[in-house]
C-alpha cells in the first residue's frame, strides 16, 4: 500500500515532489514484507526495466510512529544497458489504517501508450491527515518542536483538492484519536503551528499548484475550518473543499 508524499502525488499531481517510496506491508512481519516486494518488482513488465536490489538498511522503530517497524531498500534500476538512478523504498510494517483503503489510477501518470499503467492501493486520506497533524504536534529531544513545515503544505492541499475523498468528519477524528493514542499524545481541541515556522513553509508551498496560502498564517486559517472542528469534536457530515465547510 502507497504512503506518504508519493500517495499524495498520486492523487494531486500539483502536490510537492517526493524522492523515496514509501510503503505500508500487508503482512506483520518485515522479512515476509520484503520478501513479497521482492517477488512483485521482479515481474516483467516488458519495459526493459529491471531492479535489483542493492542495499538495505533497518530502521528500527522511529521516534515517530514507534508501533511500525521499518527497513530502507534500495533498487538499482539499470534500462538496458543503462544506469538509471536507485530509487530507495521504504518499507514499514506494524499495523493497519483505520480509513478506507481505496484502489484507484494514478493522476500523475506519464501517460505513455505503451507503458501499462497500474491501479495504486493508496493509503486512506483519513489516516494520512493523521500522521501529518500528529506529526506537526510532538516534540522532540529538549522539547525542540517539529520542523517539518512540508506537513502543513500537504494538509493545505487535502484540504483544497476538489477529489472523489469523501473526507467524513467521524472517520477523520477516530483517525486523529488513534494516531495521537498510538504515538502517546494529547490531542488539543485546535491545531497550533510553531512560532518558528514560516520560511520553510513559504519555500515548499511554492513547489505545488496550491494559491491564495503562501504564508503559515494563511495555511492556518484554512486549517482552523478544515481541522480545528474535528479536533474539538463538534464537525459533522463530510469536508467541501469549495465552501470550505463541514456538513
């Protein structure tokens, strides 16, 4: 299942680029997970491109999200006779998503004839708000807060993107009240961005399709409609992204 800022990709074009893959394994144990990654990358696509795996490199359990226990794999990715560059995956195992998990085409296909194009299993938008909002919300060694301004700029483009999501607002809470449960934090009833922040939001949010937000303050603003009600507990019925709104 496709996580992370290559998900988003797929289901925004215009969001932020992202260099690794990451994956969620459907089984629970890594070696099994690795094994069938191994096993699925080997088929022939008739493109001539092959990966072989080079390297890999066991994470452990991040700080983050310690219930998922990850490793980093890294294909070589030779067309032909040609070097391409590796691409890195990164695999986690440990649990499974509380939305929906949806099956749908990529939008950021290259839309090549003769290239077959899959259908991605993308993980559920629901829990991908989540981590982010959790995320933006723990502290680290010395009590430093996050620094990860690139999370704001993807819950300012879920919020806006016009898509077939459905966010509902009790599928997003017991997302968000899992999550903070799992990672040992306090949910608030309202999302606060650090005092820092601002020069790294302002330079990512240029790389998306995303106006009218270029600011934290402005992103902010959208969050206290988009997150701050369900936070709080009192949204209901499903997001629009044009009003803007829950109901």
């Amino acid at each position: 299942m496709l996580k992370g800022g290559n998900a988003l990709l797929a289901r925004v074009p215009e969001a932020r680029t992202a260099r690794d893959v990451d994956l969620l394994g459907r089984v629970e144990d890594l070696d099994d997970a690795q094994r069938e990654l191994e096993l699925l990358v080997s088929e022939d696509l008739g493109d001539h491109f092959t990966f072989a795996l080079s390297r890999t490199k066991d994470q452990g359990r991040g700080d983050a999200q310690p219930y998922l226990v990850g490793r980093r794999l890294v294909f070589d990715t030779p067309l032909g006779t040609k070097k391409r560059g590796p691409i890195s995956v990164d695999l986690v195992v440990g649990t499974q998503p509380i939305g929906q998990i949806r099956s749908r085409k990529p939008q950021d296909i290259l839309g090549l004839s003769k290239l077959p194009n899959a259908v991605y299993q993308l993980h559920p938008i629901e829990d991908h708000i989540a981590d982010k909002v959790c995320a933006m919300l723990e502290s680290h060694a010395g009590g430093m807060p996050s620094s990860r301004e690139k999370d704001l700029v993807d819950l300012v483009i879920m919020a806006l993107v016009d898509d077939e999501w459905a966010i509902e607002a009790g599928s997003l809470r017991q997302a968000l009240r899992i999550e903070s449960r799992r990672r040992k934090l306090d949910l608030p009833d309202r999302l606060v961005a650090p005092s820092s922040w601002g020069s790294g939001y302002a330079s990512q949010v240029k790389q998306t399709a995303v106006q009218g937000f270029a600011t934290v303050e402005a992103a902010m603003g959208l969050m206290r409609d988009f997150l701050d009600p369900v936070m709080a507990g009192v949204a209901a019925g499903r997001w629009d992204p044009r009003s803007r709104r829950w109901g």
